[in-house]
C-alpha cells in the first residue's frame, strides 16, 4: 500500500502534462502569431470592423490612432486598413492552403516513385525537377502568371508549380537512404507491390522530413504570393490582400500614407519568420540527435 508521503510527491495530471510541455521548448511566439492569423482567417467577417472593399472618398487617408472606427487609418480610396489586414489574412489562405496541398501530392509522389525506381525512371523525374529549380521560383511564377493572367487561379497555378520540386527533390533524398534497408529488402523479397511498399514502408519514413519542409515552405509561399501582387501581376487591385496593400501604398510612403505599406509589410515579415522558426523547432525536434543536444 502506498504511503501519505509517496502519494503526496507523486504529480497531478495536470503538473505532469505541464512538465512534459515544458519540456518540448515550444516556439511560443511563432505559435501565439500563427494562431492568432489562423482565428483572423476564420473568423475575418465577425472581427473586421467594416467593409474591406467599400470605399469612402470623404474619409480618405485618415492616420491611425485617431478615431476608434478606423484604428489602422485608412487608405486611398476609404477603406479601412485593419479590415483589410483581417480578410487579407483570409485571402493567404485561400492561396497557401490549396496550394500546398498539391505541391505536396505532387512533390511527394514524384519523390518517392523516383527514389524507390531508380534507374531511368528517376533520372527523368529529377531532370524535370532541375529544371524547375533552376529558376528562381519568382521568374517562374512571373511567367505562368503573365501567360495565365491575374487572379486568384492564375496564382494557385504559380505557386504550385514553382514550389513542388523542392518537396520531391527532398523526398527522392529520404527515400534513397531507406530503400536499401532490410526492412525494405524483405518486403521486396516476401512479394509486397511496390506500391505498397512505397506507401507502408518508405512513406512513413518521410513524413517528418515532409513536416519540415511544409512549414519552412509556406513562409516562401505567402512571401511569393505577396510579391507577385506587389508586382502587379498576383491578386487583383483592389483585394483585401496584404501584397496588394503593400504595392498600392507605395505611392503615399514619402507622403502622407506611410502607414498603408508599412502595416501589412509587417504582417508578412512575422508570419513568414514564424514559419520559418516553426520549421527550424520541428527540424530540431525531429532530429534525435539535435534534440539530445539541445
């Protein structure tokens, strides 16, 4: 029978899940800013205190911190800045999530076929997917986007194709460093399809590595994205969109606008350094090695 005394030392549940998130060292800021897009997003309409995209001429670059109304000032044209960061966090969305869905379908299947075939199969995969990242990723997306024209299709298109190479270069890696292990071997020799030894023994094997890359990944997304609206050639004039606000700003940065380009300039900045930090935690975590050490 236990003791008062080792009753009393043993930790609640709550202490021990505590101690056991403590011990994770969790990049707490980049969770807190990517929550906190993540809440904008979803409930853009309920947060917004107006009509991102409703014009009001008579109330034309108002500063910010003047009124409670318009918090964040106003633009150009009326609208609202603090509604437009809110839905333009919506509009990242719409972009970066079925994006990378596909890059990732894409880049991970090209990835794991070349790697595990080998032989001609892998030298024309990866020949295609040079060819890819032998560009940079803006040119890339300049061209299809001038082909295609602007909007929010032309963009999705973009950014898929300018960014599943990286995803099936590093897979086709992880997979080359596993399809020779015994485990393997002896699924291949017991008779397994390669489709299921694809799908049972190597893809388990990637996914932390895919985990990584994803999260480093979007930060270069929605930074391409922005750019490409900077441009003028992403997202349409006029949407609720941070690259959008940031281009249709410039005009008024050495005159009486200085706030219409800086905010959402800074809104990029953090949400892609917390992708970024995000991606090196998981890289640490994942790693036994760098984690024994940290």
């Amino acid at each position: 029978m236990a003791t008062a005394d080792t009753v009393l030392a043993q930790p609640s549940g709550a202490a021990s899940t505590w101690k056991k998130i403590q011990e994770l060292r969790l990049p707490w800021i980049p969770i807190v800013i990517l929550s906190g897009i993540l809440i904008l997003a979803i409930f853009a309409p309920l947060l917004a205190p107006a009509d991102p995209k409703k014009n009001d001429i008579t109330n034309r670059l108002k500063p910010p911190f003047q009124t409670s109304e318009n918090i964040l000032g106003t633009d150009g044209l009326g609208k609202d800045v603090l509604s437009r960061l809110i839905f333009g966090a919506r509009t990242i969305m719409k972009v970066t999530v079925p994006s990378m869905i596909v890059a990732i379908l894409v880049g991970t299947t090209v990835g794991l076929v070349a790697g595990y075939a080998g032989k001609w199969v892998d030298s024309v995969l990866m020949r295609i997917t040079d060819a890819v990242m032998g560009f940079p990723s803006i040119l890339v997306a300049l061209l299809i986007v001038s082909l295609v024209g602007t909007g929010l299709m032309p963009v999705l298109v973009a950014v898929t194709a300018t960014t599943w190479a990286r995803f099936a270069r590093m897979i086709r890696g992880e997979v080359l460093s596993n399809r020779d292990r015994d485990f393997v071997v002896l699924a291949r020799i017991s008779g397994v399809s390669p489709i299921m030894i694809i799908w049972r023994h190597l893809f388990p094997n990637v996914v932390n590595t895919l985990m990584v890359i994803t999260s480093i990944t979007v930060g270069q997304v929605i930074l391409l994205v922005a750019s490409l609206s900077f441009l003028g050639l992403g997202l349409k004039p006029g949407e609720a969109a941070w690259g959008v606000m940031v281009a249709e700003g410039r005009d008024y940065i050495n005159g009486n606008g200085w706030w219409l380009s800086l905010f959402p300039g800074l809104i990029i900045t953090g949400v892609v350094m917390a992708f970024n930090l995000l991606g090196d935690w998981l890289r640490d975590y994942l790693d036994p090695k760098l984690r024994r050490a940290r």
